[in-house]
C-alpha cells in the first residue's frame, strides 16, 4: 500500500479525500496524512475525524515524523510552488493540480525541482487521464484523421459572487500578499480544461503543443483583478488557428456547458455539440463514418488517481506531464504581458441580482464569436 499525504482537503481537495478513502485500498493508495491548517472548514471534516486521519498545518509538519510515497497537492495557486518543492523534496512523487502556478517562472521552477530530486510529477488536468479522451488522442496521433486544421472551444459558466470569494480569497487575483503570482481567472481555473485540451490534442504525444497568442478580448464585470469572460485566438507552433471563449458573467438560462469542433482535413471532432449527450465525444469522418468515443467525463477526480499512481510505479505513462501545462500558463502569461490591466464592462449593461454578476448580451456575443471563430471588433465589444 502507497501512503499518500493530500495537501488540501476542502475546495477540490475534499473530492481527493471521498476518493481515497472510498476506493484507495483497491487502488493501493492509504491516505495517511493531511497538510492544511482549516482543514477543519473542509466539507469533509466529519469523514476525516471518523477514519482518523492524522491532520497537520503543513507538509513540513507531516514530513517531520512520516513519509509519503506520493503527495497531492490540491491548494491555492500561490502555495503550489513552495508545497510542490517541500513535497518532491520529502521524497514523494507529486500529483498537483491544474494550473501548475501562476508564473512561467514558478512552474519552471517546480520542473527544476523534479529533475533535481528525481521524483515524478503528474499534473491534474483530468481530461487527459478519462479513457474516452486517450482513445480520441490515440487515433489523432496515429493520423487516422490526417493533418489538424482548426481547433475551437466555447464554455459560458455562470459563477456567484462566492464562487470568486471562496476559501482564503485568492480567486481572480493577481499576486498573493508575499508577491507570489496567482493570475487566476477564467482561463486558469473553472474552464482551463478546455483550453489545456486543445494544446495536448494537438502536440504530439503527450507533451503539447506549444501555442501564440494572436489577440484576444477579455472583460471582467465580478469584483476581479484578472478576467471573468475572455475570447482568444492563437497558433500551434505548426501554424494550427486555435479559438477559446468563456465567460462566468452569464445568466444561468445562457449557460453553455462545453463544446467544441477541432477539424481535421478527413475529419472533424465534436464534443457535446449534441443536446441529447452533453458529453458526446464524435468524430465524424469524411466518408460518412462515425467514430462515437461515447461520454467523455471531465468531472471524475477518481479517474487521474490510478493512472497517476502506476505512472509512479513506473508501470504507465504521463498522461499530463510538467511541460504539457507550462504552455498552458505560457499561453495566458503572454496576454499578461500584453496589457496589464484587463477592463470592466460597461456599467449600463451590468446587471447585479443578489449573489451574482452578469453582463446583458455578452452570451449572444460569444456565442457569435464561437460560430465564427473570430474576435468580436472592437465596438462590439462592451467594456
Ligand atoms: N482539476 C479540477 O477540475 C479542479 C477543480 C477545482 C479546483 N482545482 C484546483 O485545485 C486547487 C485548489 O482549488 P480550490 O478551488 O479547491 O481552492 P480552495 O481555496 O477552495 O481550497 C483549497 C484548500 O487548500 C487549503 N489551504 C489553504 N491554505 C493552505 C496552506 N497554507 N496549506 C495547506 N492547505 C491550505 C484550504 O484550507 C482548502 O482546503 C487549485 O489549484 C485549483 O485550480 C482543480
């Protein structure tokens, strides 16, 4: 049995901890420590006292007196690069969560960390590791799709105002109060799967792709530093047009779970493009075949958890390696570096109800800019 330390049991972590106590023995995992100083806030605190599991303030406190084959950390972004070093350090391979930091500096840094201690780390991009998705990226790679020609994502994700308020309000901020980059927005946290997707299904394997920003919009009408709503476009290092919008200022009937179409020149991929099968993972092939991959779930925590472990075994692959989600910080930290300031929507169309923030038209705006894969111009855009 693998002992596991989890720094982080609310939020996101709490999932870990249902998981690990629910199906870990038959993975060959035993949660044997916790690392978080409010775990006693965590949803899953009852569940934590009654199988006793030994809770510290920190991963040093644990490491004192126990060890940990495997470590995940699943806190906020500012504490990634200190834990991930404290962990791998400590001897354990490490299982961290998306996005890897808030810099392109910190995230090399933690990849420095790794080679120079010899562990492993996976990161926790789940839809990467779901088994409907690897069929997908086995097929495009061995090119039974032939060459990728265009790729396109859209999610519109309604968020109150606690969502952006949550747990030691680093949601949507730009620093932590130590100078640490966070840079959390949109794109980093509830929706970066979707864009991280498009990087790894286009590099090969499972490193992807490296990707240029081209423009974008961004906008934020939630009390923010960084962004609520973006649209984006960029190129593949192999010239692939690369398109993105999502928003969080949508009302709850505008929501749009995620959807996309990636073309390729004898096929074109869709995802939950069907109203019927909000999951549905398709491709629609040239001659008339169908190829139905089925649901693909991007929800299931449990599903990185065995294929992480047997890649610390050495007994699998890296289905989300270090270098694969360092694009996806480089890709945003390049829009950072285009402008440091993103803007508020107009005031005349932001629309407060208790708990929540929207901007009146921005969906349809998406929406268009997704049908059409283009920016809006700049009068359409309303900031
Ligand atoms: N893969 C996914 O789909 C997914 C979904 C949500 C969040 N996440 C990621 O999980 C991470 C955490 O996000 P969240 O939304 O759960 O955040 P959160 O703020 O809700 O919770 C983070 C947890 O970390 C704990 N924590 C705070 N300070 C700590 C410290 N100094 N040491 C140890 N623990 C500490 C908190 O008490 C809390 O239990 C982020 O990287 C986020 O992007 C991933």
């Amino acid at each position: 049995m693998k002992k596991v330390l989890l720094v982080g049991c609310g939020g996101y972590g709490a999932g870990y901890v249902e998981e690990l106590l629910a199906r870990g023995e038959s993975l060959g995992l035993r949660l044997s420590g916790i690392a978080d100083p409010y775990a006693g806030q965590s949803r899953v605190k009852d569940l934590i006292l009654e199988n006793r599991i030994p809770v510290f303030d920190t991963p040093e406190a644990y490491y004192a007196g126990n060890q940990a084959e495997i470590a995940i950390v699943s806190t906020p972004i500012p504490l990634h690069r200190r834990q991930a070093e404290e962990v791998m350090r400590s001897g354990s391979d490490l299982l961290l969560e998306k996005p890897v930091a808030g810099s392109v500096r910190d995230a090399e840094a933690i990849l420095r960390t790794r080679d120079e201690t010899g562990k492993k780390l996976t990161v926790g991009f789940q839809w990467c590791f779901n088994p409907e998705m690897l069929a997908l990226k086995r097929d495009v790679d061995g090119g039974r799709f032939g060459k990728l020609l265009s790729m396109k994502a859209m999610v519109l994700w309604p968020r109150d105002i606690a969502y952006f308020n949550r747990g030691t309000r680093w949601a949507g901020k730009k620093y932590a109060a130590d100078g640490t980059a966070i840079f959390d927005s949109i794109a980093s946290n509830a929706t970066a799967h979707y864009l991280f997707n498009m990087l790894w299904l286009a590099g090969k394997g499972y490193g992807a792709a490296d990707a240029r920003l081209l423009d974008f919009r961004a906008g934020r009408a939630n009390d923010v530093e960084t962004f609520d709503t973006v649209i984006l476009r960029a190129e593949t290092g192999e010239g692939v047009p690369l398109f993105f919008a999502a928003s969080h200022a949508v009302k709850a009937e505008e929501r749009q779970d995620p959807v996309f179409i990636y073309r390729f020149e004898k096929a074109t991929v869709t995802f939950g493009e069907i109203a019927e099968r909000p999951t549905a993972l398709l491709a629609h092939l040239s001659g008339g075949e169908t190829v139905d991959y089925g649901d693909s779930d991007n929800n299931g925590l449990g599903q990185k958890l065995l294929p992480a472990a047997r890649y610390f075994a050495g007994e699998g692959e890296n289905f989300c390696p270090g270098e694969a989600a360092l694009k996806h910080v480089a890709l945003l930290e390049e829009m950072w570096r285009a402008t440091g300031e993103m803007p508020f929507f107009r005031k005349e169309l932001v629309e407060r109800t208790p708990g929540m923030v929207t901007v009146r038209g921005l969906a349809a705006i998406l929406r268009r800019s997704y049908e059409e894969a283009r920016l809006p111009g700049e009068a359409e855009w309303p900031v």
